[in-house]
C-alpha cells in the first residue's frame, strides 16, 4: 500500500553569519493522492474482493455447520483455515478502501492502523481456535466418533468449489497489486487444505478409517497456526514500530551516501512501518549545501530513491550543514 501524501519538512542551512541552522523553514510537497484510487482497475479490484469474501464467509459458516451435523472435525478445521482467509480478503479490502480516505490534523497517517489492530486480533482468536481443535482431535484418536462419509464428502466438495471460484475472481485482478496478489495466494493455500478434505472423505468412505479425520484436521491446524502465528508477529513488529523485515538502517546510509555525494552523513535516523506497506522516516541529513533551494533540490532527488530503493514512502527530513555535529 503506497502512501500518496508524504509531507517532508526541511530545515535549511543557514547562510553566512547565521550559524548552522537557520529558523525552521518548511517546504510541503505536492500532496498526491493515491494513484488509481478511483480508478475503474480500483473499482474492479474492490467489486472483485467483495464478492470474494462474501462467498468465502458463506463457505466457512457452511463447512461449520455442515462439520458439526456430519460429525467432521476435518471440516471444523478447513472452517477455521477459510476464516484466516477470509479475513486476508478482508484486509485487502481494507486497505484499498482506507487509502482512499484523506488523513486529518488528528490522525495524520489516516486509520491504516485500524488493519494492524484488526490482524492482531484475529490472530489471537485463531491460536485459541487451534488449541480447541488439537484437543478435540486428539480425543477423537483416543474414541474415534462415527462420521456421514457423503455429506461430508458434499460439503467439502462444496468448499472447494468455492476456493476455486474465489482463486479465479482473483487472478487477474492480483496481477498489479501486490496486496490483491497476497489475498490471491492465501487462496490457493486454502484449496489445498480443502483437496486434503475431499480425499479425506472418500478414504473414510471407502476404507472406514475414522482415525483420518483427526490427522487431517491436525494438518490443518499446523498451516492456521503457521499463518496466525506469522500474523501476530507482524502486528506486534508494526506496533512496536520496527523497521520493515530485511531493511538495514545501514544499508540505507551507505545507499545514500554512495549516491548522493553532498550527504556528509545521516544522524538520528529511525525508519518504522506504519501499517503494512507503509513505511516512513525522518532523519537529519548533514549536507555540503548553503541554501534553501539547493536543499529542495536534493530533496527532490532523495524522495523517488527511498521510494524505490528501500520503499520508503513518508520522508520527514532535516538539513544541516556539514560542520555541524550530531548523534547517530
């Protein structure tokens, strides 16, 4: 998710006799909204979400009470794998309609956050939903309970049906948008675990092993918890505000002073993600510069290189001259 307003306050050198910062002076950037938020690929993608997770919601309360009637804990389970994707859709959703909304004097970055809070959440929910199915899964290997093989057969067949059908509202819409291609994958992953279900039904059908359904609704507890788990860690990584996974604060020093030789050095840097895809940062640049217009200038050029080297998209930055000290 790009962040199409970023405000950068630069602080210029001072000129002769004015020591080494002048007053603070600011210079917005053009604010830019989102590109493409109203476009017709945006209303596209948005229908196409919709429609996505309504079928998906429709699907998971089906396999949870059709788990339930036949007596499947493997279609409990396969439940509790399609709500983790379906609130993936959901977030997706989520963040294309938030970015949409303009930020406000209280809430600067807008109410991206609400999605981090959301995921956290729902991740804490999903971990105690695997707890209940470890347990009932392993009081099904002690006394294995009978199961309806065809019902259970036709409403997993019916599941996957849905993952296919969501798989292709998705595909095309995905190709351009790294947050659609998530949600996009999330549901291959579920028609996997929904294959395992229908092969699983038709081998207790054909062999009456009881013991499959608890061994399949394990299997599928390991993906939810590998996924919730994976969740929670990134929402509290975004909370406590880290940098994003594989950025190096020193990489972005070095990047910069590599290619920007009037950088003498970078103090006080912190780069932090504000939701996902969202990254900003401010830091002091002391530079070889003298005045205001040489320091827009570099300004300029500095902007579109966190952007596309290290996708940092909101850049607070304060120029000072190279005489000048300051902690790192």
């Amino acid at each position: 998710m790009s962040h199409g307003h970023p405000h950068h306050h630069h602080h210029a050198p001072g000129g002769p006799g004015t020591g080494d910062h002048a007053g603070p002076v600011r210079t917005e950037a053009m604010s830019c909204p989102m590109a493409g938020t109203s476009s017709p690929a945006r209303r596209r993608e948005r229908r196409r979400l919709g429609w996505a997770i309504a079928v998906t919601a429709a699907a998971m309360v089906g396999e949870l009470i059709g788990g339930l009637w036949v007596g499947s804990l493997a279609l409990v389970s396969d439940a509790g794998h399609m709500l983790t994707h379906a609130f993936a859709l959901g977030v997706s959703l989520t963040a294309i309609l938030l970015a949409a909304r303009a930020a406000t004097a209280e809430r600067s970055f807008g109410f991206h956050r609400v999605e981090i809070l959301a995921a956290l959440l729902n991740g804490v929910v999903l971990l105690g939903a695997t707890v209940w199915i470890t347990w009932e899964a392993a009081e099904r290997f002690r006394r294995p309970a009978p199961i309806l093989e065809t019902p259970m057969l036709v409403v997993a067949a019916v599941g996957l049906g849905v993952n296919l059908f969501t798989a292709w509202l998705l595909h095309d819409v995905g190709k351009h948008d790294l947050n659609v291609r998530s949600a996009f994958l999330h549901m291959l992953g579920d028609t996997v675990s929904s294959v395992a279900v229908v092969a699983g039904a038709i081998v207790i059908g054909g062999t009456g092993w009881l013991w499959i359904d608890p061994a399949l609704s394990l299997g599928i507890c390991v993906l939810i918890l590998i996924w919730s788990a994976g969740l929670i860690r990134d929402a509290v990584r975004v909370l406590l505000e880290a940098a994003p996974y594989g950025m190096s604060i020193q990489n972005v020093r070095a990047g910069i002073g590599a290619c920007f030789p009037e950088v003498v050095a970078l103090h006080d840097v912190h780069v932090w993600t504000v939701t996902s895809g969202m990254v900003a940062m401010t830091a002091r640049v002391e530079v070889r510069l003298e005045s205001l217009d040489e320091c827009c200038e570099l300004a300029a050029r500095l902007e579109p290189y966190l952007r596309s080297e290290f996708g940092i998209g909101h850049a607070t930055l304060q120029f000072i001259r190279g005489s000048s000290t300051g902690g790192s």
